[in-house]
C-alpha cells in the first residue's frame, strides 16, 4: 500500500504580506524598540541619538530579513514533495516562478542584512544627531527598494498559497477514490459513505477539488471532480485533480454510472471513461450504477449495454445503487471493507 504524508505542506507557509505592510510593520517595531531607548539611554545627545537609530535600523533589518527567511524556509521544497502534493502543484502553479520567487526572496533577506549591518556602522561614526537620522532614512529607503523590486515575487507566492493550502489533507490509510463523470452522483455519494458534506448541485463541475470524508469504519473516501473522456494533454485544472488522485491515492475505486444520462453525458461516453481508468490503473474497481429509483423503463436499453460491457470485461464487482434513495448502500460499503482488505 503507498504511503502518503498526511498534512498539507502548504499549509505552513505564512500569510504574504507586500512591500509596504512589511515596511508599516518594520517600522513600528522600529519605533517601539526606539521608544525603549529612549527612557532608558543616559549620555550626551549625539551619543544618545546613535544608539537609538542603529536600534531602529537593527530591529528594522531584522523584522524584513527574518520574516522573509521565514518564507522560504517553511515553504516545502518542490522537489522532495510526496509526489500527490507535487503533481497537484504542477496542475495549480508554474513551478519554475515558484522556484524564482522564492530563491528572490532569499536574496532579498541576505541583502538586507547586509545593509542593516553597513549601516548600522554608518551610524556608529555619525558626527550629529542630524546625520545618525539622515543615515537610518536612507537605509529604510534602500530596503524600501528592495522589496517593491520583489513585489511581483510575493505576489507569485501569495497567489500560490491561496491555491496551494486549500490541497485537502489526506491520510496514510486505505482509499478508495470515487470517481466519473460530472453530476452522475460522486459528491452525493460521499456524504452517504462519510461524515463528510460536500456541496452537492445538479450542474456538472460543482466539485472544484478533491473532497475527503472518513467512514466509522477506518477507510477515507475522496471524492473527484469529473473527468472527461478525452486525452490528458485536453484536460483542465479541474479533471487532473483526479488523475493524480488516482494515481498515487487509491487503493481501490468506486467508478458512479448513471445510466439515465440525466448527468448530460451519453452512457457510452461513461464506459468509454470507465475503459480508460481500467486500462491505466491497476486499482481495484467497483461499478456502482446509479439513480435506479428512476423507472427502469426510461433508461432499459442503456442498463443492458451497461450490463453487457462489464461482463465482457469481467467486472464482477457491481451494485445498482441509488444515493437518492439510500438503496444498496449497504451493499456498496460491504464490497468497499472487501476490496480493500485484497490490496
């Protein structure tokens, strides 16, 4: 069985803050550490104003240095990812501006460092208090610079942990993925199987993501947006969330027919779909053929194709079920304990 980390990485990257709610920030924390000094300096005025701005210049540097450091390091990196969060972040982000913006952020902590401490030595020699408060002005603008000469390397990182943290956290336990074609009842079906409660809509595509839910009984179910039976190079955002779910999650799945076509999509359309995830995955595969609480009469010839398909491709494991209705959910769970005790 894979092993498969169980917190999202992403999720421990900080809030993005932009050049200038950084720089508000380092500056008050200038101010407050300046405010110390100054009830509790003695000595001469120039004496006295050296100390207070260096503090303001150090306490400067280290807020922005130390905060953009903190970026990189708990940002996981790309190549040692488990690869479900890998692929999914290829899907989501280009992974080269990533890797640019956060290697500019490194840069841009050494160089502030650097110039906090030239400047703080630049302070150190000031001949007046005028010239100490010249030299720190100057330095905050430099740093100022800097980070508007990595605005758009924030904004990269900002976007991407936007899309990236919300990656669903999933276990190293056994997983079946459900998967099909959009609005055959996959997100219906989870809320039946789990405790969770996935929006459910009767327009194809509601599932923007994965959606995870846990049963009583130790196994987790993920839910995947709708994949089309087209090549993969065709695919959108959205349809490769569930390949890569396949790929590296499942441990069994449980493929949804809805042989009505009330979902839009042609029943042969489905099987196609169905051939192409048995061709590619050696997973385990249950067929639950849906919405059979709807007269059986509207759809008969579409049930006998289906019927007729997996018996040519030896599918044995198959319930009719109807979420709708909570008709052979049981059935369904049974066969679910099964094949995951198999693999």
């Amino acid at each position: 069985m894979r092993k498969r980390k169980e917190d999202n990485p992403f999720k421990k990257i900080p809030t993005i803050l932009f050049p200038e709610e950084l720089m508000n920030k380092a500056y008050n924390r200038a101010e407050k550490a300046a405010d110390k000094l100054r009830k509790s300096t003695i000595g001469l005025s120039l004496y006295k104003s050296r100390v207070i701005e260096e503090q303001k210049v150090r306490t400067a540097t280290s807020v922005i240095a130390d905060y953009l450091l903190n970026i990189v390091k708990k940002t996981p990196s790309i190549d040692n990812l488990n690869p479900f969060y890998r692929e999914i972040l290829e899907i989501l982000i280009d992974s080269d501006e990533f890797k640019k913006s956060l290697g500019a952020l490194h840069w841009a902590s050494q160089l502030v460092r650097k110039l906090g401490n030239t400047y703080s030595r630049k302070i150190r020699r000031a001949k007046t208090p005028q010239e100490a408060s010249k030299i720190r002005r100057e330095f905050f603008g430099r740093v100022s610079s800097i980070l508007k000469q990595i605005y758009p390397n924030l904004a990269c990182i900002a976007v991407a942990r936007e899309k990236l943290k919300n990656i669903p956290t999933v276990k190293d336990v056994p997983t079946v993925v459900i998967a099909g074609y959009p609005n055959v009842g996959k997100s219906s079906l989870l809320r039946k199987l789990t405790d969770a409660k996935p929006e459910v809509n009767s327009y194809p595509f509601t599932t923007k993501g994965l959606n995870v839910g846990y049963s009583h009984y130790g196994i987790q179910f993920i839910d995947t947006p709708g994949i089309l039976d087209r090549p993969i190079y065709e695919r959108n955002d959205i349809e490769l969330h569930a390949v890569v779910a396949l790929n590296y999650l499942a441990d069994g799945i449980i493929y949804v027919i809805d042989p009505t076509e009330y979902c839009g999509y042609p029943i042969d359309e489905q099987l196609n779909l169905l051939n192409e995830i048995m061709e590619t995955f050696n997973i385990p595969i249950i067929v639950a053929i849906n919405k059979i609480d709807v007269d059986e009469s509207e759809y008969r010839e579409n049930l006998e194709k289906v019927e007729k398909f997996l018996r040519e491709k030896g599918i044995k494991n198959v319930v009719k079920i109807s979420t709708e209705k909570d008709i052979n959910l049981d059935i369904l769970k049974r066969k679910v304990v099964e094949i995951v005790k198999e693999s």
